[in-house]
C-alpha cells in the first residue's frame, strides 16, 4: 500500500507538519528513532513571528500555560549583544515564549495523536529510493526492517539529516571554530540579583541585564534566570586551546573570570534536572542546496542550521517550513494544488532561510574580538539611536520582515506578508483573527461596508474557502478585506470600502493561483 506522506523525524518541525498534514485532511506516518523525545537541553523557547503563528492554531495556551493572545512584552532586546530599545517602536514584532524545547515536543506529539497521526517510535529511516510516484524507506525498528512506501517523504531529521544525504542534496556553508561556548546551568549568590531589574550586579564589573547576551573586549557573557531551574549561564570566548576532557563548573568559573575580568561564585545547580552543562567548539550555519529532490523534502534543521548568535531563529524558521509545506503538500495530494504550488515552499522558504543567515552571520561577525569591531559596534550603537533602524532589525530577528511574491494580487501593503492580528465583531460575537485561523483553511475577511464580498466565491472556492464576514474593532485594520492562505499569509488585500471590479479580478486571481 502506498501511504500518502512520511515524516522522517519527529522532533518540533516533524510533529508540526503532521498537525498541519492532519488538518488538511492527510494521515501523515512519522518516522521517529528514538523511543521518546530527547532531554536534551536545546532551545529555551520561540522568538518573534513564531509565537503568533502558534496562537494562529491555538496552540500559545498549550505551550505557555496561559491566557493569549500573545504579548510582545519585551522592551528591549538585543541585537549582537548591542541593545535595541524596543519601546521605541509603535508595535515590536519581537514576541518571546519562554519554554524549553522538550516541552513544545511533547505539546506538539500530543496534538498530532489527538489528530490521529500514527507516530512509530523507535522506527530509525536507513535508506531510501524514489521513482515517479513514490518514495520507499527503508525503515529499522523494534521488530526488525521493512520498507514503507509513500508518495511523498519529508525529511524533518535535523542537522545531521539521512534523508538530506540519502537524496544527494549538499549542505554548504560556514563552520565557526574560533569560538568556545561554554553553558551551564548554575546558581549565583542571591544577593546579587536586583529585585527590580532582574540584573546580575557582579562586583569589579557591573550589572548584567538579565536573558541579553553581553560582549567584552575578551569574549561573551550571559546571565538567563530561567523559570523552574538555576540560572543558565553562557560564555564564548575566541581562539582557545582545545581543552582536555569533560566540561566542569570550574571551568565555566575561570572562563566567566577572563571575560568579565570579575570573579562570579557560581554553584552546582538546584532543583530537577536535565542540567546543561555543556562546551561547544564549533557552530554551522549552513543551507540545504535544494529544500527538494522530486518527492522529497526537507524542512527544519534539514535543510539550513544557523550558530548560536543569530538570536536563536532555528524552531522560528523550521516551524513556519513546515506550516508553509503542510497546506501545499496537502492540496498536490488532493489534486487541488495549482501549477507551481509545490514549488512555492522552496522559493518562499528559502528566501526566509536566507534572511536568518544573514542575520546569524552578521551578528557573528559583531561579537567577534578586536578594537576594529569594537569601533564597528560603537558606530552600529549611534545607528540604534534611530527607530527605523530598531525597526529594521527587530523584524529581521523576528522573522517578520519576510515578503512573498503574490504576483498581481500583490498591489496592497499587506500583500505577501503574514496576516497582523485584528479583533473583529462577527454575528456569532468578538473574535480574534488568530481564532479564526485555528482550523488551517483558506480564509476569506470580508470587513467592507456593504458585505461586498458575499458572493464572490463559487465553483470549489466556494467550499475549499471559508468566508467570515465581521465588523472590525478598534484599532482599524490596514485592510478591509483579506484573502489568507492557510499559513495566515496575506494572498489579498484591499483597503476599499467597496472593492470594485478591478479589485474583484485581482482575488480572483489570487484564489486561483493558491487554491486553484
Ligand atoms: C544547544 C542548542 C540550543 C538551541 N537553542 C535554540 C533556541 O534558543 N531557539 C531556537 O529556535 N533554536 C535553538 N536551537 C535549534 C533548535 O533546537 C533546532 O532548530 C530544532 O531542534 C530543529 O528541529 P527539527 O525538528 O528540525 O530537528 P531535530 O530537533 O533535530 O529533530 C529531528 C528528529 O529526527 C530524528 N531522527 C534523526 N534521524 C532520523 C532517522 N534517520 N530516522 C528517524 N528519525 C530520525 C531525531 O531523533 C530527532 O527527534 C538550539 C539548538 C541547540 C543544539
């Protein structure tokens, strides 16, 4: 039997595709090897446009454990240990969800199997082979290998991706050896923490605002007092002897010494662990040279990998591939899927991808050591004085400044981008845009005076689209009517009152190039 799609891997973007699969319709079989998911310690949370997109499937109350909608609720950020005065910006895109990687796992798996998606664990994908209506794994699991074929197989099996190999799809870019990044989880003397800034007053050297990392002459410094463990401290410094054997706290010690120039206590950890306790030599960022091979894709970490420095973007990109190839690998399924929708992930992705490299490169090269990046960095300061450029840099962080190419339904501002969010009044009461979106259907706004669009959809659109008609509550929306694709992009926008011919011709094209 051929199965309709197969996800190698089940980590955070595996397990995401399945749910966007399972929503569309499609019984998605992961493929995951190891028998439940990993302890170990990885990303502290999601960044930016990625927290709304959760909420956009009613998942923010699930991971965060409380109410949404989301809050962008941090004044200030950082930018290459530089600061970025986020209160200067009308409305900051930079959303923050402060939850360990292992807790959005086990959120995400339990939502895939409430939407029915079979996980195998301990199920390991060995090899594969391809023609032009299927794909075959070799599959190893508890009872022996077999093979299981698919029409599709999407590789979400991370950095080190076998089905990426297995398809002879390269994975160039950098390998950063000149930086130590030591990590551990530690406590600090209680005295020391401002009650009201968070702060970490370090005698000899100053106050070290909380979660934002700080660079000195010799190297990098971070103090992150995570809920629910001792804080988790960071340092990196440049050009180091490889040390010998495991990582210790003393070693943490002595580093923290040479970067800050001050002694720091730091103790074992309290408390439940995992623990980190953690020495990294290298970091990559790197790009898949294709995101697809015939009938295989990559999504995650499979296809790009970014160091450390670019502000933690890896699950903000991996996230939003998979909600992007979900709706589209769902509608080629159905045989709905217009010529070159398939396509569109790799475009539209890799242009996303391409963002976060320059954003982890960048900032790499800003930390770095030298008086030359030290007078870069002072120059770099003068130029956050000014808001355009806190906004600027804040929607790269973010991944927020991402625009696709919606061709000639593209005219209006908020055409390509993702969809902002706007409380409407509909018959049925207040709503959210992000409540509306939860089901993962194309979706029509209609908002314009005269409930103009009421008629405009017929033949598949019809029942393929959903149309909500609604009153917008204060703030005005930029639009007042919006074609949204299933990832919550705008495919359409108008800002008329009563949209007219010409505005009309432009959604239909775009409904027909999205939904066929
Ligand atoms: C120390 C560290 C800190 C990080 N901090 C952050 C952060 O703060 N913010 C952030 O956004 N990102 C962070 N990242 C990156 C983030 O963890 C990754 O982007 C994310 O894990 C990628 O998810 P994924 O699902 O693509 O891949 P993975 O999480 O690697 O999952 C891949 C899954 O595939 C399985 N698998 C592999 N091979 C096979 C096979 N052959 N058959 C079947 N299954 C297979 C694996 O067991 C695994 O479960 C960090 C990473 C590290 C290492």
């Amino acid at each position: 039997m051929i199965n309709d799609v197969v996800i190698a891997g089940g980590g955070p973007n595996g397990l995401m595709l399945a749910c966007e699969l399972a929503l569309a319709g499609v019984r998605p079989i992961v493929l995951e090897r190891l028998a439940a998911p990993s302890t170990e310690p990885k990303a502290n949370g999601l960044l930016g446009q990625v927290v709304k997109m959760v909420d956009r499937r009613g998942l923010y109350e699930r991971l965060s454990g409380s109410q949404g909608p989301p809050q962008s609720n941090t004044a200030y950020f950082m930018f290459a240990a530089m600061g970025l005065d986020l209160s200067l910006l009308a409305d900051s895109p930079v959303y923050g969800l402060a939850v360990p990687q292992l807790h959005i796992v086990r959120v995400l798996e339990e939502r895939a199997r409430e939407l029915g998606v079979e996980i195998r664990r301990e199920h390991e994908v060995t090899g594969l082979t391809q023609d032009d209506d299927s794909v075959t794994v070799d599959v190893s699991g508890p009872d022996g290998t077999y093979q299981l074929s698919s029409r599709y197989l999407v590789g979400a099996d991370g950095a080190h991706s076998v089905t990426r190999k297995l398809a002879g799809i390269g994975f160039p870019g950098v390998t950063y050896d000149r930086t130590t990044v030591r990590s551990a989880h530690a406590t600090v003397p209680a005295e020391w923490v401002d009650p009201a800034t968070g702060a970490l007053n370090v005698p000899g050297y100053g106050a070290v605002p909380p979660f934002l990392p700080h660079r000195t002459e010799r190297g990098g410094f971070s103090y992150a007092p995570l809920p629910g463990h001792s804080p988790l401290i960071n340092t990196s410094e440049w050009d180091q002897p490889e040390p010998d054997g495991p990582m210790t706290l003393d070693e943490l010690r002595e580093s923290v010494r040479r970067v800050l120039g001050a002694d720091v206590p730091l103790g074992p950890p309290a408390g439940e662990g995992p623990h980190v306790l953690r020495r990294l030599t290298s970091g990559n960022t790197r790009m898949a040279e294709r995101f697809s091979d015939r009938r295989v894709f990559l999504v995650g970490d499979a296809a790009h990998v970014y160091a450390a420095a670019g502000g933690g973007p890896g699950l903000n990109l991996g996230l939003q591939d998979a909600i992007n190839l979900g709706w589209k690998l769902a509608a080629e399924l159905r045989g709905s899927a217009p010529v070159g929708l398939l396509d569109s992930y790799e475009t539209e992705r890799r242009q996303a991808a391409r963002r976060m490299i320059m954003n982890a490169q960048a900032q790499s090269a800003l930390i770095g050591p030298g008086s030359d990046i030290t007078e870069l960095r002072e120059l770099f300061t003068e130029l956050l004085g000014y808001r355009d450029n806190v906004q600027h840099l804040a929607e790269l962080i973010a991944g927020a400044d991402v625009r696709y190419d919606m061709g000639e339904s593209g005219g209006h501002s908020l055409a390509g981008r993702f969809a902002p969010d706007m409380s409407l009044l509909t018959a049925d009461g207040p709503v959210r845009l992000a409540e509306l979106t939860r089901s993962a259907r194309p979706l029509l706004v209609d908002l314009t005076e005269s409930e103009s669009l009421s008629g405009v959809l017929s033949g598949r659109h019809a029942t393929a689209v959903d149309l909500v008609t609604a009153r917008p509550e204060p703030p005005a929306p930029a639009a007042t009517a919006l074609l949204l694709r299933p990832d919550s992009y705008v495919a359409w926008a108008t800002s008329s009152p009563h949209p007219g011919p010409e505005e009309l011709k432009t959604l239909q094209a775009a409904l027909e190039r999205w939904f066929g």
